[in-house]
C-alpha cells in the first residue's frame, strides 16, 4: 500500500486528523482530483459533484481540523 492511500485510509478511519502533514493531504487531494486555490494561507479545495467546499490552512506544517464549508 503507498503512502497516498495509507494517508486516505488514516482519514477515513477517522485517527487524529492533528497528525496529518499539511502537504501530504493537499497532495491526496489533488490526486483525487479535487481543484486547489489558495487565498493568503487558505487552500481551498472543491470538486464537481461534491457540495461541501474544504477550507484548510497549515499550523507549524500540519493541518488544521478540516472545516467543511457550503
């Protein structure tokens, strides 16, 4: 298993989202096809056919709780 899907599988399984490096999940998720655009330190993701809009912003290289916008 590759260290992309191992970082989905930890996603998905809901482990501490605290423990995530913030490029490796902007990674995951452009090769999951979804659009980046960032705005200041804000890096947002959206894709067709997917309603909620992802809202991230990197802390000392990790992620923040993901916050879910519509």
């Amino acid at each position: 298993m590759g260290n992309n899907e191992k970082l989905y599988e930890h996603i998905m399984l809901r482990r501490s989202d605290a423990n995530v490096a913030f490029d490796r999940l902007c990674t995951l998720l452009d090769r999951l096809g979804f659009t980046e655009r960032i705005k200041g330190d804000h890096h947002i993701f959206t894709m067709e056919n997917v309603e909620e809009i992802l809202n991230l912003q990197p802390r000392d290289g990790r992620q923040n709780p993901i916050r879910l916008s519509r």
